[in-house]
C-alpha cells in the first residue's frame, strides 16, 4: 500500500450564507403573519368579551305604575364596549427573538387564557360563527391544518432566498 496525501480546500461564501440566515428569518415572520391572517380568515377565534354597565334609569317624576305605587325605576344592562379586542387588536406576533429561530403569536388579554382552555364557555357568534376554544391546536401537529407552519415557511423561504 502506497501512502496518498489528500488535501482539500473549502472556500466559504460568506455572502451567501449570510443572505441565507437574512432569508431564514424573513420566512419565519411572513410565516407567524400568515398564520395569524389565517387563523382571522377561518373565524375561530372569539371575537372577545363584551362590557357591560347598569344603569338605573327613572321614569317622571310623579310616574306611577300600574299597581298604584310610585315608579322607582329599573336597572338596564347596556353594552359599555363590543368585543373584538382579542382578534384585532389584542393579538399581534413578537418577533423579539427572531435571531433564535423564534417568533410568537401573543394574545395581550387578560381574558384570552380562560377563552382558550375553557372550550365549554358559551361564545358569542355574531362576528366569527365558529368561534369557540382552543382555536390554534388544528395548527399543531396532528390537526387538521398541521402542516400549514412548515408549508408556509418552505414557501416564503424560496422566495426569500431565491431557491
């Protein structure tokens, strides 16, 4: 046996690579907005909670009902603010930690974790007819939109990257 000296040289293209890392962390937000378009777009999620006031409202003075008695009026309930804050306003993705390979989709509600893991909670439809609880597990692996995250990002990678 002969002895063989091999040698190899490896040229890094650094350019490349950091256009790469660039197009990495471009697809990963694209990704977590697209994912939080959709999840408005197929209207599970509540639309959030109502508040409400009483109100005592009074009649005339001199008013009487109808069993002959002064009228002292009634208690009302009116809808200080609608829902809606959860959806819209409330909910926005964190990219705070992109370098790590990280990104979130955060709900600033206080109300947000109860309407999540209480799917028993009796939601109001008017605005999103499906909404109800634990609206991101058909995003998790094993749901019915499970491969939608990894789908996405390979998507907005090569576009990124200009694969």
């Amino acid at each position: 046996m002969a002895n063989k000296n091999v040698t190899c040289r490896i040229i890094l293209n650094r350019l490349r690579i950091s256009q790469l890392t660039s197009a990495v962390e471009k697809a990963l937000a694209n990704t977590a907005d697209a994912l939080h378009t959709d999840l408005i777009q197929s209207q599970t999620m509540p639309f959030g909670e109502s508040t409400y006031t009483v109100e005592k409202v009074y009649g005339k003075r001199g008013q009487f009902a109808k069993n002959g008695r002064e009228y002292k009026g009634k208690e009302i309930k009116k809808t200080k603010q609608k829902g809606g804050n959860l959806q819209n306003d409330s909910t926005f993705v964190d990219v705070s930690e992109i370098q790590n390979g990280k990104v979130k989709l955060v709900s600033s509600t206080p109300y947000a974790r109860r309407l999540y893991f209480h799917p028993e909670y009796h939601f109001n439809k008017s605005e999103n007819p499906k909404a109800g609880g634990r609206w991101a597990d058909k995003y998790l692996p094993g749901g019915k939109k499970g491969d939608f995250a990894q789908t996405t990002f390979n998507a907005f990678y090569k576009q990124e990257a200009g694969i």
